[in-house]
C-alpha cells in the first residue's frame, strides 16, 4: 500500500514527481470535461480522448525503456 520509494523506482527525484502527478491530475481533469462535453454533443472533440489515451500510452512506454 505504501512505497516510500517510489519516485526514486520510477527514475524521478520526489519534486519531479509531483510537478508530473500534479500535471497529470490536471490533464485528467481536463480530459474528463472535454467527455461530458463530448456525451452531450458527440460531434464535439471526437477524437480528442484518443489521442490523450495515445499520448499517455506512448509516455509510459518510452518513460520504461531505461528500465
């Protein structure tokens, strides 16, 4: 449940960690209005949540290569 190590197994000092969590978290955000948008008006940013879903795909494989 607690890993005190974390940002250092991820390759990351702990400030690093929190700016890029706490971009994620705003980015998430941002993601879950553009698809309430999108619920209501389906023509509306219709691919926008693929390509969030690809740009988070393709961070997390390039971010495992130096592991």
């Amino acid at each position: 449940m607690f890993n005190f190590t974390h940002p250092k197994d991820v390759g990351m000092k702990y400030v690093n960690h929190l700016k890029f969590s706490w971009g994620e978290s705003i980015r998430s955000l941002g993601i879950c209005v553009v698809m309430l948008i999108h619920g209501i008006f389906p023509f509306i940013l219709d691919k926008a949540f693929s390509k969030y879903v690809d740009k988070a795909i393709d961070f997390l494989e390039n971010s495992q290569k130096g592991f």
